[in-house]
C-alpha cells in the first residue's frame, strides 16, 4: 500500500486541523465564535501574503472569485461550527459534523452529475460508522439545541469547500486563491460581530496564543488543500479528512482525556474506510 505525495499531504494536515480542537476548545473560554474566526483567518491570510507576495500582483478577478467562493464557504462553516461549540460538547459536535462525509459524494452526485465509483461510498460509509463510534453513545441522545443546529448546519459550507477546491484546482494560481480565500474568511468573520452583538473580548494571552497559532495552522491546511486536491478528488479527500476525529482524540488523550474502546474501535473504521478507497485506485491502475 503506498499512497501518493498528495494523498500524504492530506493526512498530514488532517492530524494539523485535528489537533486544533483542543486550542479551540480553550480559545472559546476568553473570546466570542465570530471574533477568534476573524482574527484567526485573518492572521492566516497576511502570513499567507508574505509567502506569496511576488504571484498577488499579477491577481486576475477569476483568482478573486474563486478565493471568495472558497472563502465565504470556510467562514460560514469553521464560524458556525465554532458557534456549535460554545454549547454542546465534542463528542455531539464530531458525529453532527461528521454529516459531511457522506455528503460530499452524494453532492458532487448531484449538481455535476458525476457519479463517484463505488467502491468511495463504501469507504465513506466505514468513515461515517468509525466518526458514530469516536462520538460515544452520548451522540445518538442529543436534542436540537442552537449549538446542535449550528453545527449541522455547517457541514454544508464544509462539504461545498472540499467540492470548490476541486472545480477550481488547476484553474487558478495556488498562491493567489490561497490568500483571497483566508482574508475573505477572516474579514467576513470580524463584519459578523456587530451583526450578532458580539464584543470585542478582553485582552488575554490564551486567545492571542491560540488564534496565532490557528492562523498558521490554517494557512499551511488551506494551502495544502488547495495544492493536493489537484490531483484528489473531492470523494477521497473526504475520506481522508474522515480522520480529523482520530487526531483529534489522539490530542485529547495526550492532554489526558481517556479513549473509550468504541472510539478506538471507530478510529479502526475510519482507517479502513481510507484502505478501501485505496483499494479502488490501485484496481484502475492496474487496469
């Protein structure tokens, strides 16, 4: 079993956005949602303008609108997200969030026509069973609460990311939908606070530390996301950020959270769900 450069690239940054839960989860105790996802999109975009200064000023209004399209995706759904957070705990916002997994290929089904090869329902079917099992029996016991219905929500704007970068992979500058997309996201994140009532928060070292280091890690996932999926498609990009949970409870039991077998049990799944699409490309290869 060998994966591709692509392929390995995206499990790297999964582990990266997997282990941003914990920063989040701490960020949420000293700011509001909307005010970190501002400040955290907006601190990826300007790294993300000085690695890529020399290719902006050849920017086209395609490069704009495609990072626009990508970026208002990412505020709507790491802002809602976020939102969902406050209020529910980690173990109901992974299985809602989880939603996401069989929706890409049924998605991209349905407004491309492009129906994804069998074999990538089957893994992302694994995938969602594995994330059911990482969420705990407290997943199945939830009510539609605002935090609920927040995050459900957001698995549409994250579904419709991933699909995107896809259409626009290729077509566009890497470097310039990278920043447009992170500044976007950022931006609409600090217009969203007046909207909301929303504060600005007292000054504290935790949500500066926290949104500083998000912003990196934002700015390496978005770019590496824009690069991989290229070459990935949307359907086996999704079973691979399937993995987001395990990272993520790997994270939180180095931070001293207990795993419970049913979680390791799932993290199994969602490795097999990744195997089984392997599976499938290594089948056409070989034809």
């Amino acid at each position: 079993m060998r994966f591709r450069p692509q392929e390995a690239a995206l499990i790297a940054i999964t582990a990266v956005w997997g282990s941003t839960f914990l920063l989040v989860h701490w960020a949420m105790q000293h700011s509001g949602p909307w005010f970190f996802v501002g400040v955290r999109f907006l601190i990826a975009g300007l790294i993300s303008v000085v690695i890529f200064r020399r290719v902006l000023r050849g920017i086209r209004w395609r490069d704009v609108g495609a990072g626009v399209a990508i970026g208002v995706m990412i505020y709507l759904g790491y802002g809602l997200q976020t939102v969902g957070l406050q209020t529910i705990d980690s173990s109901t916002s992974a299985f809602i969030t989880a939603m996401y997994v069989p929706l890409v290929p049924l998605a991209q089904w349905a407004v491309f026509r492009k129906r994804p090869p069998a074999m990538a329902f089957i893994g992302a079917g694994l995938a969602f069973l594995g994330l059911l099992l990482i969420a705990g029996p407290d997943a199945f016991t939830f009510s539609l609460g605002t935090g609920e219905i927040a995050t459900m929500i957001s698995t549409l704007p994250i579904a419709a990311e991933i699909i995107l970068i896809s259409v626009f992979a290729g077509k566009i500058d890497l470097g310039r939908i990278t920043v447009v997309q992170l500044l976007t996201a950022g931006a609409l994140g600090l217009l969203t606070m007046p909207v909301v009532g929303e504060g600005i928060p007292e000054f504290s070292w935790i949500w500066v530390g926290c949104a500083v280091g998000l912003g990196a890690a934002s700015c390496l996932i978005q770019l590496t996301m824009n690069w991989a999926q290229k070459s990935v498609s949307p359907t086996r990009a999704t079973i691979i950020y399937a993995g987001e949970p395990v990272w993520a409870g790997v994270i939180g039991r180095i931070a001293g959270e207990r795993l419970p077998v049913t979680a390791l049990v799932g993290g199994a799944l969602v490795v097999l769900g990744i195997l089984v699409s392997e599976l499938k490309l290594i089948r056409r290869r070989r034809e």
